[in-house]
C-alpha cells in the first residue's frame, strides 16, 4: 500500500594504542638486578585485556579490583625505555613536536603528516579541507583520512611541553658527573639475540643523567628508533642511588602531568579520551570513535590503578541509572530548533559510505530509459530524476540527492500544490538546501505517514536520510503518473 497521502494536507606503541592496543603495560616478574648493568626488555605481545573497557556497562561483568591493573603500572627504573617511547614518534622517531592525533586514535608529528592528494566520490560537505586527504601512515589502520580531521592534539601536546620543560630543568641542574648512564643501543635483531639484518653496530655511550633523562637525550637527538631497546648501567654512584633519581624523576613527571588528564566536561580523570577533529579530548562513548591512543596508554601506565577505581565508579553509576528515569544535563539525540541529529556518523565515515556506494557503481550499465520506470520524465526535471525513479540511489552522490529533492520541492511550488501553501511555510520555513537539514524540513511538510516519518528516526546517516526523502518522491511521482493515465 502506498505510504503517500495524495490528498492529505500535512568511529606497536609500548602500552601500544596506535599499534591497535597491540600491548599494553607489560607487567615484570622480581628480578635480581646487578650493580653493574640493568636492562631494560620490552615485551612484544601482552595481554590486551590488562586495562578492561570502562564504558563495558554490563551488569554481569564482575568489578574489577584496582589492586588487579597495579602491575601495569610502569616502573622508572625497569621501564625507563618504555617512558620515553609513549612520547616519541613512530614515524621519525623522535620526541613528539606538534603531535597530530588522527581519526584512527594514531598520533605523529605534524610534520609527519604524509602529503595530501584530492579524494574522490566525495560530495558532501566538499569543503576545502576535507576535498584533500592522505592515506593512513599506520599499517594498523591504512584508511583515507581527510585533511581537516588532522588538528593539532591540545591536551598531548601540552602534556609534551610539561615533560620537556622538567626534562630540560633536571639536565641542566645535574653536575656533569653527578648521575651518569652508559647506554647500549639494540635494534630489535639484537633483543631476539639474531644477527642485524641491516649489519648495524651496536651504540654505546655515556649520557648525563639517570635512566629516563638518559633515554630522553638520544631520542631527542634523533640517535634512538622507536623499535631499539636500550640497555643502562650507572657511571659514578651506584645502581641504588641512580633507581632513587630515576623514581624522583618519574614521580615529578606524573604529577606536573596529571593537572592535564582530567576531562573538561565532567572534571574526572579520563577513562576512554577521545580526541576530536578540533584537536580537544573529551570522555566519550568508544562507540562513537577511537581512543586516542598516547593518551591512553599514558593513562594506563602512569595511574593504572587510579584508571580502575575510576571504571569502577562509571560502571557503578551506570548501574544506579533507576532504569533509565535520571534527567541528563545534555539533551541527547537532537539539537533543539536545528533539527540535527548529534548521534550520527562521523563526517569521515558519512564521506567513506558515499565513497564506497559510488566506487561499487562505477561499472554498471547507462540509466535506464525513463519510460521503464512507469513514468513521464518532466521537462524541467533534475539529471538525476532517471536514477531516482528506478530505484538507483546508490549510484547518485550525496550532493545530487540534496539537489533533486530540492528541485522536486521548487518544481511543486511552481504548481502551488497545498502542503508547500504560505501557511505551511510560514511555520516550517523556507526549503533549506543543507543535506543535514533537508530531510527533517521535507518529512514535516510533505503528505506521507507518520510510520514513513518514524523511519527517519533510525537512521544515522545524512545519506540515508535523503536516499528515503527520495524514495518518497519516486512513490508520489510515480502515483500522480497513474493518476494522470485514467481517462
């Protein structure tokens, strides 16, 4: 039966996150330690479960005890490797400048950033910046990001900052021999105790400093890639002395950067960051988007346990929700007087959907002739009217089918039909152009069910919006047709 009422009037880093949380924190067993050398291993797979996922609401997940994720907690003296690697780039290996999270939770430098190219099959927004677009540097990830999505991350890199300036401060205030390390470099051939495929030398050196600063120096330098191990042993006092250093050190460097983890939305610490395309994080739902990953792991293994007692109280107060009767401070759903649903796919994904719909229709066959649709094409119809009318919404940007839905409701108030009458639009508005927009102005005055209606509700794309607000228009067309055909 027909739904249109003709005559009706109305979304590997050690404690790897951009690595796909390949690993997290590695915990270590109590080893006897020498005087003369500590080393410093890290390991290459971990159980990925360590640091549970704290917006997991189910109330038959046991809770977790924060004594359970303390042995992710990094250490500053057998982790002094694994410190340094959360804020060093894997694509130059160097300390983090200007860090760039991506969509994908990834972050690089942003001079890292590959170079830009024009994408295809994209039509809606079609700004400037999202016209250009890259391919993921990131093998974990290997999507097409859009250049606008690529901000710089605010909170990582004021966290950067913090850590520079203590390292700087610490360097200089240290008496050139006061604290000493000599460091051993070792590609990753050297830890599995294989020869270098790449016939490298192992590097040694002396270093000022203790562990930490120590690792710091060479990746600031740029003489320490992201995959090398390195191996330490104290020059001047003994391992002790050098372990109590390194543990003031660490400890400073945790609490300067704590004042930025907590969320500026609901003031707690961060749970499950994530950074938007502006550059700002935020506590969100993961479903949304990925987490962004330096911050992350930076989370788990700075403050594991108080990650913990922070899930624990999400979970308890999800728990406590009186069934769905508490009033939230944010109206979810929909932006009121601008008729936008705020719970839709991302702009990267809505771009990756009409992308993919018009790369599968590249080959098929040319339109079929207007005739076979049952229908007499207008004179003044849009070039897409063909397509429409057979059901081809697939093969029709974004962009088009905003316009023919535009240029349907031009063409009907050429004729003055009764739901686009002054009345109608003096309480509606104006036929807006937007593709966000469109379908919610179109389904309050054009005469279909409400059970059509409600179908817009379900939906989380602007695309698929508008393929139904045309699905409706080849169902009134086609019915005037026939109406027109009877003697």
């Amino acid at each position: 039966m027909s739904s249109i009422q003709a005559n009706a009037s109305q979304p590997s880093l050690p404690l790897s996150m951009p690595l796909n949380q390949d690993s997290l924190p590695t915990s270590h067993s109590d080893e006897t330690e020498t005087e003369s050398e500590i080393e410093i291993e890290t390991e290459t797979e971990t159980d990925s479960s360590a640091v549970p996922n704290p917006t997991d609401t189910d109330t038959n997940t046991s809770t977790e005890s924060p004594g359970a994720f303390t042995d992710v907690l990094l250490d500053a003296v057998k982790d002094a490797r694994q410190i340094v690697r959360l804020i060093q780039c894997q694509i130059c290996n160097n300390i983090l400048q200007y860090p760039i999270t991506l969509p994908c939770g990834n972050s690089i430098c942003r001079a890292c950033l590959p170079t830009t190219r024009p994408r295809v099959n994209i039509s809606w927004p079609a700004t400037a910046s999202r016209l250009q677009g890259f391919d993921c540097p990131f093998p974990s990830c290997g999507r097409e990001h859009a250049a606008a999505d690529c901000a710089l991350d605010v909170t990582l890199n004021k966290v950067l900052t913090i850590i520079k300036n203590a390292v700087a401060s610490h360097q200089s205030a240290i008496e050139p021999l006061a604290y000493s390390t000599h460091v051993t470099v070792r590609d990753q051939w050297g830890v599995a105790g294989l020869p270098s495929l790449e016939e490298r030398h192992t590097e040694s050196r002396v270093i000022k400093g203790g562990r930490i600063l120590a690792t710091y120096t060479l990746a600031e330098l740029g003489n320490l890639e992201y995959s090398n191990e390195v191996s330490y042993s104290s020059v001047g006092v003994d391992e002790a002395e050098t372990g109590k250093f390194d543990s003031a050190v660490f400890l400073e460097l945790k609490e300067l950067v704590k004042t930025e983890m907590d969320c500026q939305v609901c003031y707690a610490l961060f749970l499950d960051p994530m950074t938007t395309t502006c550059g700002h994080t935020a506590q969100a739902d993961p479903r949304t988007a990925p987490s962004n990953g330096r911050l992350v792991s930076i989370l788990s293994g700075f403050w594991a346990d108080l990650v913990a007692l922070r899930s624990q109280a999400y979970r308890q107060e999800q728990q406590a929700n009186h069934g769905g009767f508490d009033v939230p401070i944010f109206v979810y759903g929909y932006v009121v007087a601008n008729i936008e649903k705020v719970d839709d796919i991302s702009l990267a994904e809505e771009e990756a959907l009409e992308s993919s719909e018009l790369s599968r229709e590249t080959d098929t066959t040319s339109p079929e002739d207007p005739d076979s649709t049952g229908t007499e094409t207008p004179s003044v119809a849009h070039p897409s009217y063909t397509k429409v009318m057979a059901g081809d919404l697939d093969s029709i940007s974004t962009k088009e089918l905003v316009d023919f839905g535009v240029d349907f409701v031009r063409r009907m108030q050429a004729k003055s039909v009764r739901w686009l009458a002054a009345r109608m639009l003096a309480i509606y508005g104006e036929c807006p152009e937007g593709a966000a927009t469109f379908p919610w102005w179109f389904a309050c005055v054009f005469p279909v069910n409400d059970a059509e209606k409600y179908r817009l509700l379900g939906t989380s794309s602007v695309r698929e919006r508008l393929k139904i607000c045309c699905r409706w228009i080849a169902e009134w067309e086609t019915s005037r047709a026939q109406i027109n055909s009877i003697p």
